[in-house]
C-alpha cells in the first residue's frame, strides 16, 4: 500500500488525510505544534478560566466542502445556528437594527419586502449587489458597485469577512465566488452555522479520531525542516536530526503556511503580503435578545467590532483587515472595542464601567491579502514535482482564505496523489 506524509495539521492537511484514508492510502501527518487545527482551534486559557476559540468562523450551508468534511467526520450534531438564513445587525452610528431574511428559494422575493431587506435600499440595488458575480476582471469591491445603503450596511461588511481585505483592495472575482455558491443559489445555501462548542471539538478532534480509527499516524511537536529533492519528486523529509526517506510510489501533500511551504520549497512562487485579524474575548454572560438570540452572533456597522459571538460564559468579536490595529496594545484594542459590545448588546451599567477579564488574539499573517497581485501568486495543487501536492487556503481554489478554501484545497491535493 503506498504511504502519503502530510506536513501539516490544518484543516487542508486533515481534509487531505480524511480522502486519501478514504481512498484506502496509509496516511502519516506531521504538526509543528503541539496540537491539530492550525488557525481553526480552541485552548483553554487560565487567565480567563475559559475554553475559547483562537477566532471566530461562520459557516454558510452553500459551503459543500465544509459540510462533506463535516458529515465524514461525523460532526453534524456539534454544529449550531438559525435553521433559516438569518444575519441580524446594528448600526453604532445610526441606532438603527435590522435582519436581512434571504428566503429559501432559488427566486429571490425576498428583496421585495422592506422588512427583509437592508432599511433604505431599493431592488436596483440589488440588481447591482448580483452583477457582482459575473466580474472576472481585477475590479476591486470597492468599485464593485455604487456607495449606496446597500454598499454601506451589507456588502462592505460581508466584504471584509470574507476577503479579508478592505475593499479598496479586495478582488470583487473572489467576492463573486463566494457570491455564486451561497446568496446566488438562494437562501437555502445561506443558512449560517458555527460549533456550538469550539472550533476543536467540531472541527479538528473528530477528524483526528477518525484517522486514529483508520490506522493514520499523527505526530505533534515535529517540524519538517526540510525536503531532499531530486530526479523531479521528494526522497526525504526532514525533522530534527531524522530523515525520513520516500521511497518510490509514496508520496508528500505539502499542507503548511505559504511563508513555510516557500522555505521548504525554493522557487516556489506563493503569496508574500498578508492580513491580520484580530479577536477579542470579554468573560461575561449574556443573554441575547430578538434575532440574535435564534443566531447568536451580530454583524456591527460603524465600530471598531466587526461580527460579536455570544457564546457561554464570554463573548467573541472578530475584527478583519486589521494591519492598523494589530500592533496596539492590547488594552487599548479591548478598551476601544468593549464600548461597541455594550451598545450593539444594549448591556446594562455605566458606559465608562471597568473592562471584564479579556483575551485580545492576534494573528498577524491572518491569510494572504485578496488582491489582485497575490492572487496571481497563488499556485495550483500539483507541482513540478511528480509525488508533491499543495494544500491551503492559500493555493489556487478560486476562493478567498476561508474555512471552505482550506478544506477544498485538502480535496483536490488528494485527488492529485491519487490521480498521479
């Protein structure tokens, strides 16, 4: 039986070992760090006495890599959300609140009734909000369409989650992808849904349970420092002091941040300027009130809070396209942010009232910036070399850096091992 040696544990490198497993092929991964998931992944922190996830990731039903990857790992059940396509927001500046109610059909009425839709917008802005689907050109979202409510209070917001890129600079193509399997398909593929537990327990433990059961080996704490290339494939890997050879017929999915898959890899040509994000973590309990309670999370439109997640016993906020702030203090990000909270929440007390315990997360190579000179730098799955794969967000899925990327690209380098 031939042997496939994954480096990397993200959800690319667990996507991959689940296919390939699938497909009868010994699997053995190899992580860096001390446990599976990469930048999907939860900890317990002693400061806050909490399990909390590393960041926050919302999920659409139309993501069908996600939800394949989630059934195969038997994960379902450990998934929450609304059971209709339902994204409640406020209005910091304005005050004002609303939900925006995608029907479930393919037809949109949706847009017809005030009460579904954005306040203020017209249905030819809807018209344009669709056009952006068909852009196949380097146009960037901003100029995607006219700067209208509908722009203000709905695409920019959606834009920076899913892109994480200000749109000044976001590629609207990768919008439109996205676009195209989820809102574009009706809202039955728009129904949100996230972990009701954490990132870990829903999305990395099963798969990792799952791969035991089928005779993989995971090893934890063992970093790749090297690949021994030559006669176009991979006859070693390297860790620490070991090399572990590949014989003919074995082969490598390269499954690793682009930054490290370039060190291992010379001449690889991968994407070099990236996005931070940054996640906030108060310790409260809350209790959602109206549409927030069914979905438990709120878009907010002028603050420096992004999406608020109301989880038990503290509360997440997710800030996108944050290169200007991630170098603050953090103090001085959970001071500014925690205001946002207590009026999008409308939380009771004083607004000048002491900061709860926090947890302010940084990752500053968050993904690759969706702009239009990265996404030429993006390489496909199969290389010049006959028995590597690439797998990552970052490879040439044809969609932003999502969750649904990530496990997509673990599909496809699968499917170029087996296929090779």
């Amino acid at each position: 039986m031939s042997h496939v040696h994954i480096i990397g544990a993200g959800l690319a490198g667990l996507s991959a070992a689940i296919e390939l497993t699938d497909a009868g092929r010994q699997v053995t991964l190899y992580e860096t760090g001390p446990a599976a998931g990469g930048r999907c992944r939860s900890y317990f922190d002693k400061e806050l006495d909490l399990t909390i996830d590393n960041g926050n990731h919302l999920l659409l039903s139309g993501n069908r890599s996600a939800f394949a990857y989630i059934r195969k790992i038997g994960a379902l059940d450990l998934m929450a959300g609304p059971n209709r396509p339902l994204f409640p927001f406020a209005d910091l500046k304005t005050g004002e609140r609303w939900s925006v109610r995608p029907n479930k059909g393919r037809i949109p009425w949706w847009v017809f009734s005030k009460a579904r839709r954005v306040p203020g917008t017209k249905l030819s802005d809807y018209r344009e909000l669709a056009a952006i689907a068909r852009i196949k050109d380097d146009t960037v979202v901003g100029e995607s369409m006219r700067r209208g409510r509908l722009y203000w209070k709905l695409l920019e917001p959606l834009s920076i989650a899913a892109l994480n890129t200000r749109p000044q600079a976001g590629l609207a193509r990768l919008l439109g992808a996205v676009m195209r399997e989820t809102l574009l398909r009706g809202g039955k593929a728009c129904i949100p849904s996230f972990p009701a537990e954490g990132l870990s327990e829903a999305l990395i433990d099963p798969a990792i349970k799952l791969l035991t059961e089928r005779g993989a080996t995971v090893h934890f704490n063992r970093r790749v420092s090297a690949l021994t290339l030559s006669n176009d494939r991979v006859n070693a890997i390297h860790t620490g002091d070991t090399a572990i050879p590949i014989p003919a017929g074995d082969s490598v999915v390269l499954a690793v941040p682009p930054w490290v898959a370039a060190d291992l890899l010379p001449g690889l040509v991968a994407p070099d300027a990236f996005e931070a994000i940054v996640n906030l973590h108060f310790k409260i309990d809350v209790v959602p009130e109206g549409d927030v309670a069914e979905t438990g999370f709120l878009g907010v439109i002028d603050g420096t809070a992004e999406w608020i997640f109301i989880k038990p016993g503290y509360v997440s906020i997710t800030i996108s396209a944050a290169n200007g702030i991630v170098d603050d203090p953090s103090r001085a990000i959970a001071a500014t942010v925690w205001p946002n909270v207590r009026a999008a929440l409308n939380l009771p007390g004083s607004p000048d009232a002491a900061l709860p315990p926090f947890r302010v997360i940084k990752e500053k190579r968050a993904t690759f910036a969706a702009t239009a000179v990265q996404e030429l730098r993006r390489p496909p799955a199969r290389t010049d070399w006959l028995n590597l794969a690439l797998a990552g967000d970052w490879t040439r899925t044809g969609l932003p850096a999502t969750i649904e990327g990530a496990i997509r690209s673990g599909v496809t380098a699968a499917k170029a091992i087996l296929s090779a």
